[in-house]
C-alpha cells in the first residue's frame, strides 16, 4: 500500500476527503521524523515503537575486490512492532 491508496483508505473510514487524510498521514510522518531527528523515541500503543538506534563501526569487505574496508558507525531507525501488530501478521 502506498500513501494515496492508505490515505484514500483513512478518508473512507474517518469520513475525511482524500486531501485532507493526505495532510494527517503528512503531519505524523513529519513529526515522526523531527523526533527521530531530536533522538526521542516514538510510541505508538498497540502498533510499535520507533527509535534510534546505533550501529558500532566494523570491518567489512567489498563485494567486486574482496578488500578489505571499515564502514564507519553509524545511526539508524529502528523499529520494534507492538503485540497488537505482531498478533495481527501472525
């Protein structure tokens, strides 16, 4: 599913126009960012926690010539499903 089809699916349930379920997905997907952004976690109960989580530096190797390169640590987003979600993919 991709952003018009999820918010042509929230103006049907919410009875919102599609412009308008378009700017909500657009505000929570924005502020999810800045708090990433800020390092805070986000929770959603039921649905799952996004956080930032760390990547330590480690040695790898590349693919074409088989040298030997370290990647450097790094950030990334993490996110861990809550038990409603993890129950309804089951």
């Amino acid at each position: 599913m991709r952003k018009p089809e999820l918010a042509a699916a929230i103006a049907a349930k919410a009875n919102l126009s599609k412009e308008k379920a378009n700017e909500v997905i657009t505000a929570i997907t924005d502020e999810i960012t800045k708090a990433m952004a800020r390092n805070d976690e986000v929770s959603l109960i039921g649905f799952g926690t996004f956080s930032v989580r760390t990547r330590s530096a480690r040695t790898g190797k590349n693919p074409q010539t088989g040298a030997v390169i370290q990647i450097p640590a790094s950030q990334t987003v993490g996110f861990k499903p809550g038990k409603a979600l993890r129950d309804a993919v089951k």
